[in-house]
C-alpha cells in the first residue's frame, strides 16, 4: 500500500529528500510521471503520488518517509492496499519511465 501525508502535516518537506522513488512534493508544486508533467495533488500540504509510491520496497525494508516526518503525518494510506508483488512491479514500473 502507498502511504500518505495527512493534513498533520508542517510541509516542513524533511520526508522529501529520503524518498527514492521522487513521490514526495511540496504543496502546489507540479509533479514529473514518465516525462508527463501532472499537476499538483495537494495545495495545503506536502503530498505524495501514490502511483510513485512503493513504500521504499525494492530500495529499503520500510518506508523512510515515516520516521523522517516530525508531525507523524505519514500514515499507511487505507485506500491503497497493495501487496509486496504489486509494489516491485510498481517499482519496475518507474525504472523503464523514470522517477
């Protein structure tokens, strides 16, 4: 399952730079899929694109966004429940479009 910032958060954007998928965005800002610019999911907060997002799996055992975040505003997302299998494929995903 991706995971997701709630309206907790700061945007203090400290989960940002430990994403190694490129998932997480900073309030407002555009995001890249592919070489296809998608505009911004969230104008409150800090956001993360769920379909970038494969909970660090395939890079990390956990998630490291989670433990970076000061608010605790990062959350397993209950709307996108998705196995191990269907992360790595997500991830397999992003290595042949980009991050």
């Amino acid at each position: 399952m991706a995971v997701v910032i709630t309206e907790d958060c700061i945007s203090c954007n400290a989960c940002e730079a430990e994403c190694p998928n490129n998932a997480i965005y900073g309030p407002g800002v555009s995001y890249i899929y592919g070489t296809e610019e998608r505009p911004a999911l969230n104008d409150e907060h800090t956001y993360i694109v769920p379909d970038k997002c494969t909970e660090c799996i395939g890079f990390y055992d956990d998630p490291q966004c989670i433990p970076a975040c000061p608010t605790e505003a990062i959350i397993a997302d209950p709307e996108r429940v998705e196995t191990k299998e269907q992360l790595m494929a997500k991830k397999e995903t992003l290595d042949k479009v980009g991050r």
